[in-house]
C-alpha cells in the first residue's frame, strides 16, 4: 500500500517525533515530595485552612493518607 500523505504532513510527524524524543530523553525531576505535600495538607487542615471535601465526595482515601503514598 503505497502512502498518499502529504509530504509536509509526513515531515511535521518526523519533526514532532524527533522533538518528542528529544524531550523524553531528559529525566524530569519530581516538582513535589508527596509526603511532605501530605504533611502540608494535614498541617492545614488541622489549622482550618483546607475544607473538607463534601460527603459521597470519595477524594480521600481510608485511613492514614501517608501510608498508601509510600
């Protein structure tokens, strides 16, 4: 089967593959330690400063959040 694409089509997918190999190649250091996040956010709820979520709302999970991001 022969291949109908446009040329410039067939060079944009190369491009945009050789560019997204380029990236990908580079490790992305983590932006957040999750459990000094989850720390962060128990700090504030004991504080009053993060309302709870409303009820049925399912965004937390059972029990201790810092054990099942470990």
């Amino acid at each position: 089967m022969t291949d109908h694409r446009d040329p410039a089509d067939a060079r944009l997918d190369e491009l945009f593959g050789a560019w997204r190999a380029e990236i990908d190649e580079v490790p992305i250091p983590s932006l957040v330690d999750p459990l000094r996040a989850v720390d962060v956010v128990i700090e504030a709820k004991k504080c009053g400063r993060a309302p709870a979520p409303p009820d049925g709302a399912g965004t937390r999970p059972p029990g201790d959040a810092r054990e099942e991001t470990v």
